[in-house]
C-alpha cells in the first residue's frame, strides 16, 4: 500500500519559512512524480508545486520563487521549502505522489501552515 504522511506545518509570522516533509512509502519516488497541492479555507485546491521523476521541477504562481520543492531518495522523503511566507498562503498543505503509469494519484492528509500578519 501507498502511504504520504505530511509533517512540518505550523504557524509562522510574514516573511518567516517553513519547510513541510512528505514521508512516501510504497512508492518510489524516484521513478515516480510527487508534487503539492493546497487548500485554503472556501477557496478551492491549488496547485503548488510538482518534481517529475527526472528532476524537473514546477511551480505555481503565486508561490514561483518563494517555494521550492525537493526530495531525498535515500530517505523517501519530498520537501517544500517555504520562504517570504504571506498571509495568503494560509492553508491545509497535501501531498501528491503518481504511480509510474500515470494512472493512479495518491494523497496525504494534509498538514496545516498559518501565516499571520
């Protein structure tokens, strides 16, 4: 089985950063895409960020050039960096991971990031 477990939300001032690990298990995530997703409250999920099993990374843009995305394969672990963190990136942070075929989606629960102004 599949499991992304998200750690490292929290609350933080504006400007300050944070930097959110994504535990994979039952997935390779080198051979694999893995990216992050976002939700803030009544609006819908957002795209952040994504790293596709070659390396190649893409942001969303509102966060390009804040955020940065990154993964250890020894560890099975993705990360996103979090910087100048802003009031409006308050949201619940999700984990996205892709089986090899592209076909199936796997979803952490989400970890919480509040930035207060």
């Amino acid at each position: 089985q599949v499991h992304l477990v998200e750690s490292g939300g929290g609350l933080v001032q504006a400007g300050g950063s944070l930097t959110l690990s994504c535990a994979v298990s039952g997935l390779e995530i080198s051979s694999n895409g893995q990216g992050w997703y976002r939700r803030a409250p009544g609006k819908q999920r957002e795209w952040v960020a994504t790293m596709t099993s070659g390396g190649s990374r893409a942001y969303g843009d509102s966060v390009r050039g804040r955020f940065t995305i990154s993964r250890d394969n020894a560890k099975s672990t993705v990360y996103l960096q979090m910087n100048s963190l802003k009031p409006e990136d308050t949201a619940v942070y999700y984990c996205w991971g892709q089986s090899a075929s592209g076909i199936d989606n796997y979803w952490g629960q989400g970890t919480q990031v509040t930035v207060s102004s």
